[in-house]
C-alpha cells in the first residue's frame, strides 16, 4: 500500500492553515469560548478525533453547521465574531436537546409584561368607554299590560308602577347589612368584582353546582340597569367593565342604594321602598332586622322565596314559604357569622316576621289575578319567556279572555252561592264550599272565560279552574263509551259497538276482567260493584247506563275494551296523563281521575266539534317593544277521534241532558249536550257539557284553603241538602252561565250521527237481547247476597292487602259511597296533595256516579 494513503484524515474545518491555527490555542479549549470543543487537530488524542460516521450522520452534521444551530457552527460563529441576529432568540441557539426549547427568564418576563400591558389597555379603553347606571332611569322599568279579547286593557301591573326611590339615608343600616352579608360579604373592600368569586362561581359551575357567589352587589346593581335578557358575551364584558369602573369611582352607598332600589322583590314591588310597603305595610325606614332580613332573603329568588307562590310545580306558597323561613334564619345567623351582628340580638329574632296580604290585590280583585295568572303560566310554560323575564315587564300580553263571559261565569257561580251556601247558618257544613270553573271556544280552544274563587284580593290565592286533585266522578264515563266505539270489545272482535249494546246493571254486579273471569278484592270473595241506587236494572243499553248514570255497565266495559284504550282516548282529548289514575282497576272508569276543569272543559269540546281536538290557550299574542314576539300563533287542530264516533257520543250525552241526570240544562233552551260528575262519599261534583258553540266545565268541591294538607271533605248537609250531585248545583251554574255566553248568538244543532251498527252485549246477556224489565232475575253470579258485602276489602293486620298480585286491592276501605275499589291516594293519583297547575292531587275515593 503506498505511503499517503497512511495519511491521517484531514480535518474537516480547512486543513493544514486551520490545524495550525488550532494547535496554537490552548489544548482542549475553542478559542473565546469558554467551554471544551472538540479539536479535529492530528496532534490532539486520538480519542477526540472524530469518527467516519454514515452518511446520514453527515448531512444532519452539515444541516446543524449551516443552520447556525450546531454547537459546532455557533460557537465558531460567535468565535468570529458573527452573533445571532433573531429578535426572539427561541428555540435558544445557545442550547443543545429539549433545553433549547425552555425558555428563559427574560423571554417569559417580557412576555407576561407585553401581555399584561395589552391587557390593561383594552380594559383601560372598555371601562372609558362605558357609562356608569343611573338608578332613576332604571325605575322606569316597563308594565305588563294585558288585553281582553277585544284588545282593551284588562289590567297593568308590574314595572314603574311600584316603584320609589330612597336615598340610603332612609334604609336602615340593618337592612343594609342583612344584604350585604347574604350577597357581598366584601362589598366595602372590593373594587367592584370579586376575582375569587368568580373562581369559586366556575368551580361549583363546574362541579354541577349553584354558581351563586361570583356576582358582587355592584355586579346585580349593573345587571339589574340592564332590562333586556339577551346573556350574550358583549354584554357581560361591558357589565364587567362597568363593575370595576363603579368600584373605583363611586361611592359605595351610592351602588348599594342603587343596588337596593332597582332589585326586585316579589309581589310586583321593584326597589326597598315597595317591598317594604307590599310585604310589610311600613316604610322602608320603620323596617326591623328581622324584616330586613326576610326581604335579604326574598332577593334570592322571588320565584321561589315569595311565600305567596311563584310560577311552576315547585313554586307552591307552602314550599316558598319553608325556603323563607331556611333563608331568613340563615341570613341572620350569617350577620352574626361576618360580625354584623351580635349574637344577642341574633336570638331576639326567633318568629319568623309577619307578613300583611299580597299586594297582587291591587288591580287584582275579582277574577283578574287568576286571568293574569293563566296567562302568565301559558307563557313561561309555552314559549320560553321565563319568570324573571315578566318581572322586568315591557310586554304587551293579549289574552283570549272575553270580558262578558267572565262576568256571566263570576256572576252565576256568586248568585248561586249566594242563595244555596250559608256559612252563619251551618258553619260546621257550608265552610269551605269552593267552585271552579272554564269555558272554552269549541272552533279554537281559545279559554274565554274562567272562574278561579273568590278572588285574590280576599286571600284566596289557588286557581280553582286549573286546580288538580279534583276527581271527575261519571264526566269520565264519555271516555269509556268512546274507546268502545272506536276500538270494541272482546266481545266484538275489534269492532266498533253502538251504544245500543246491553250490559248487566244490577247493584253488587260481579265484575270479570278481559278474559272473564272474576275479579277478586281478597281470597276467595269476588268484587261487586255497588251503583248509586240498589234499582234492579238488569240489562239496559249503554244508552241508558249513561243516562241514569249507573255505575256497574261501566265498571265492566273498561275491561271489555282495556284501560289504556281509555287511556289513549282521553289522552287524545287533551287530558294530561299526570292527573289520570295509574290503576287499572273497576273505579277508573268511574272517574278517580283528576283533571282541571279548564283540561275538562277542553276534552268535552272535543266531541262538540266532532272529533277535531285543539290544545286550550289563553294568549293570542304578545309584543315586546312594539314588535310580535313569534311562537304565540293557536295550536293547529288534530284529529282525536272518527267524526261518527265523537257525534255518537254527543247524541248519547244529549240524552243525559233531555231525561238523565242533567235535566237542569234543558233550561237552556238550545241543543246542548252534558255529562253529570259525584264522587264517592260526596267530596265533588261536576257538571261539564257543551253546545256546538261553547263546551263549559263546572266543579264544586270542599277543602280547607289554608290547610298544609290538602284534603277533600264531604260536601254531605252542605246547603241543608243529603247529598249535592253534578246535576244540582253545578248544572245550575253551566245554565245560568250559558245562558248569558249565548245570548244573541244564534242556535246551531249537533250534526246527525252516522249510525255504529255492530252491537256487541256483555257476556251473559240473553240473545237475542230482550227488552229491560223492571225487575229482571239476575243471573247467580250477579245476586247481591243477603247481607250487604263490604264494598271494599279490609287491610290485612300489617296494613296490607291480603289478595293476590293479580287482584284488586283496597288498602283503604270506604263505608260508603259506590263501593268500588277506592285505591289508596298513591296508587289511584301518585301526588301527595293538591297542586295548581298540575301535578298533584288530593286523596280520593271512587266515584258514586252522577
């Protein structure tokens, strides 16, 4: 091998020159460096010569030289003196690996300062920009007017209209720290936000919970300047800005009298001044703490916190008030907690304070607070326009409501009260007497008139007319008679039968669920239903049952067609699942179920307009701003039933009215068709009938309106009667009322019924089936026993029915009444008391008929 291929490899940074100049610096050392480099010099050690590598490993060693990045090629760049020309020196050039990439000191301090300054800036510019809240403008918060139907104002309320300003010279310092303590327990330090609020808000936010508590007083006293509810990020950043700008120019008295002037209460009062006249009947200078307390606590929420009763299921006067009375206590204990207060004092206040009536009765007398009331539920449950949103008033709200009617329903349900209740005379029968009532537009649904009570100018504050917990006794029976038409018996073969089909009536009739056998209330002792009247029918046409409205036809019908058959129909008419009874047992189709009379008077207009179904409604239209708000146009018209069915049904119901149990509405004088309603130990009577015009609801029951626990009592003596029927009273009330609605309106007759001819007769009758005797011989399962069996069975010793799964139980037996399976209030209703509105109901019974 010849000798210069023995040559050591050159250096790669410039040969022979470069080693020169390399082997004169120190050993080991780049020259200016300051660190160890590696030398490529033939004198260095052999060891730090560099290796032959691959060619990969060259070209990324010749991509770091010529980036400038290399070790290598920086630090002989900065050895000649070239330095690195970026403005960011990042990734750092002075690094090696993943510590190029950690930025240093200088870069994240002038970051953060470049970024802090931005940011001061644009606030600076946004708090410039904005304008601070006037609480005098922001009293002239808008009415809610509300039109009749012929668009003149019905009543105005809400806004400016309870409302004075007071300077904070006039509230006591106790309410002043009542507030501050329950909302702002830093108000007097803070700048107008509360950073660590707001931390704590998003956390429970994020946690699921309440984001209560990242709001200062100045923040609400800003929002409540703001009557729109558009929650859009512009207006939260201009809130926000406004906040901070009030915190450091104006004085803190300033923004909590403004704060507490322009909150709102409850009972239509906006600002301190009214809150105290409308919950206490004093000035706001006169309020004690324990007063100022309660109304602390109310700015929580009035929806919920106003002991009157808010808008929705769990705004009922009893839930308000026991949240009232949580939150008074706690906003005591929580002045004594932040040293507002002194425990001594703290334990003077144990009663929670005395309230003086609603204020609601201002313009709200007679049947207007209940009108408004409906209104204002139909449209927060409706269309998306929430409590609070009504509260802040600005809309024009244009209801169905038609003044005369309302007038005529008010006076027939006053003049006969007047002359059949005499609370003096039999205070131990006549007291608690309450009526309901509503009628509705058969064409529309459009709710024209209703009556809720006395009025809540005189404390009775629970819509009647929309109030469950009511059972509808024998108006369901219509519903039973309906599915058989539509959908038959077993007995039929899935065909619709006529009402000409005949049943067995007698009292004490064993009653056969759908495959025909008895059914059991405890071992071995079939269940009989009990009628009104021990009249031996016999057979009789379901005509006829309807007529004289007796029980047993009924009782076994609904199994012959299947309860949620009956279920779909009633359904279909507008009836709300939550108020019908869940049992599928004989006493659902006697009427344990619980509608409102509005939903009753609706379903009724059903079969009026033969068979087309049209959801009630209270408001045709509401402007905000002088724009229509959209959502309010009436609910479209859907088929409920066969036009044959529903006009069957009407020419049975015209019956009852001609010569059954509700012949007083032959004083009418136009065709009209009806059903009578008794509940078992007479706690309820209904009437509800309609004409092709008009479908009219008229309940009349008995309950204490103060009591806690919402129960019916009998209505047996009440008006030196025995008994009041639905034919009675209650029918007395739908003529005279509709008497008055009709008046000019010219007479229409009910459309002639296309004829069901399938007749399908109960298993057991005679074929074919004969004519009804006075005093037929029942067959032996239908004979009543001699000695007349407990309608109901008796619990067992652990207060539990001692049948079967599969039969029917009575944990609650009834001594009286129709005899029918009474299920206990959880298993016929599912609600634990009375509510308005929907949802609830009252213990219950079985129905006596009509």
């Amino acid at each position: 091998m010849s000798e210069h291929r023995r040559k050591p490899q050159q250096p790669q940074g410039g040969g022979r020159a470069a080693a020169r100049k390399a082997a004169q610096q120190r050993p080991g050392r780049g020259a200016g460096s300051g660190r160890d480099v590696p030398t490529s010099s033939p004198s260095g050690p052999y060891s730090d010569q560099p290796s032959h590598g691959s060619r990969a490993d060259a070209r990324r060693a010749a991509g770091r030289g010529t980036s400038g990045r290399g070790k290598d090629a920086g630090s002989a760049g900065r050895a000649a003196g070239g330095p690195d020309k970026r403005v960011i020196n990042y990734p750092r050039s002075d690094k090696d690996g993943w510590k190029r990439f950690v930025p240093s000191w200088k870069l994240v301090g002038g970051t953060a300062l470049g970024f802090f300054a931005i940011i001061t800036a644009g606030a600076g510019i946004g708090i410039a920009s904005v304008n601070t809240p006037d609480a005098n403008k922001a009293a002239e918060a808008q009415n809610n007017v509300f039109y009749w139907a012929d668009d003149t104002q019905m009543v105005a309320t809400g806004g400016s209209v309870n409302r004075q300003i007071v300077p904070i010279g006039k509230i006591p310092r106790s309410m002043q720290n009542a507030v501050i303590a329950a909302e702002n327990e830093s108000f007097e330090s803070d700048k107008g936000v509360d950073p660590m609020g707001i931390g704590r808000a998003v956390w429970n936010m994020a946690k699921g919970g309440s984001t209560q508590g990242g709001s200062t007083i100045t923040q609400q006293y800003v929002k409540n300047t703001y009557l729109d509810s558009d929650q859009t990020l512009k207006r939260k950043v201009t809130e926000l800005f406004i906040s901070i700008k009030l915190g450091v120019t104006t004085e803190k008295n300033t923004i909590l009298a403004g704060y507490l002037n322009t909150a709102y209460y409850g009972r239509d009062a906006y600002g301190i001044q009214a809150a105290s006249r409308a919950y206490f009947g004093k000035d706001c200078t006169d309020l004690t703490p324990s007063e100022g307390a309660f109304l602390a606590a109310v700015l929580k929420g009035p929806n919920l916190y106003n002991p009157d009763g808010g808008i929705g299921a769990s705004a009922t006067p009893q839930l308000n008030t026991e949240r009232a009375k949580q939150r008074w206590a706690w906003v005591l204990d929580r002045e004594v907690a932040v040293g507002r207060m002194q425990q001594s004092e703290r334990e003077q206040y144990k009663e929670f304070p005395k309230l003086i009536e609603s204020a609601q009765a201002r313009g709200m007398s007679g049947q207007i607070g209940y009108l408004v009331d409906t209104a204002k539920l139909y449209v927060t449950k409706s269309k998306g326009i929430t409590a609070d949103d009504l509260a802040k008033g600005g809309y024009q709200i244009h209801t169905t409501f038609e003044k005369p009617k309302v007038d005529a329903l008010a006076k027939a349900v006053e003049d006969t009260r007047d002359g059949f209740i005499d609370e003096k005379k039999r205070p131990e029968y006549d007291t608690f007497v309450q009526f309901g009532a509503a009628s509705v537009d058969v064409k529309t649904g459009a709710l024209v008139a209703l009556y809720g009570g006395p009025g809540m100018d005189k404390k009775y504050f629970n819509n009647n007319a929309n109030t469950t917990g009511v059972p509808v006794g024998s108006t369901w029976k219509p519903y039973v008679l309906a599915a058989a038409m539509q959908y038959g018996t077993q007995n039929s073969k899935g065909q619709g039968i006529s009402a000409d089909s005949k049943y067995m009536a007698n009292d004490l009739t064993v009653i056969n669920n759908r495959q025909g056998k008895p059914l059991y209330e405890s071992p071995g002792k079939p269940f009989r239903q009990k009628n009104e009247s021990a009249t031996p029918y016999g057979y009789v046409t379901l005509n006829e049952a309807m007529e004289k409205s007796i029980n047993v036809p009924f009782a076994q019908l609904i199994f012959d067609v299947g309860h949620d058959k009956v279920r779909e129909v009633a359904r279909s008419t507008g009836i709300l699942d939550e108020s019908m009874d869940p049992g599928d047992n004989a006493s659902f189709a006697l009427g344990t179920s619980t509608p409102s009379a509005i939903r009753m008077a609706d379903s009724y207009a059903t079969f009026a307009a033969s068979g087309t179904h049209r959801e009630p409604f209270s408001v045709r239209s509401v402007e905000k701003d002088g724009k229509d708000l959209p959502g309010f146009e009436p609910p479209k018209a859907e088929q409920a039933m066969d036009n044959s069915i529903a006009d069957n049904v009407t020419k049975v119901l015209r019956n009852v009215v001609e010569k059954g149990t509700g012949t007083k509405a032959k004083k009418l004088g136009r065709p009209a068709a009806g059903k009578t309603g008794t509940t078992d130990k007479n706690k309820s009577a209904w009437f509800v009938g309609y004409t092709p015009e008009l479908s009219t609801s008229v309940a009349l029951f008995r309950s204490d309106p103060n009591a806690e626990k919402k129960e019916l009592i009998s209505m047996n003596h009440v008006g030196g009667v025995d008994s009041i029927h639905g034919g009675d009273i209650p029918a007395q009330i739908w003529t005279e009322y509709m008497k008055a609605a009709l008046n000019g309106v010219p007479e229409k007759d009910f459309p002639e019924p296309e004829k069901i001819s399938v007749t399908a007769d109960s298993s057991g009758a005679p074929s074919p089936t004969p004519s009804p005797s006075p005093s037929p011989s029942p067959s032996p399962s239908s004979m009543a026993p001699s000695a007349e069996p407990s309608p109901s069975p008796s619990p067992s010793k652990e207060g539990k029915p001692s049948c079967r799964p599969w039969e029917i139980c009575d944990p609650d037996p009834s001594p009286s009444g129709s005899g029918s399976p009474s299920p206990s209030p959880s298993k016929s209703t599912g609600r634990p008391g009375g509510t308005t509105g929907g949802g609830g109901g009252f213990p219950i019974g079985g129905s006596t008929g009509g």
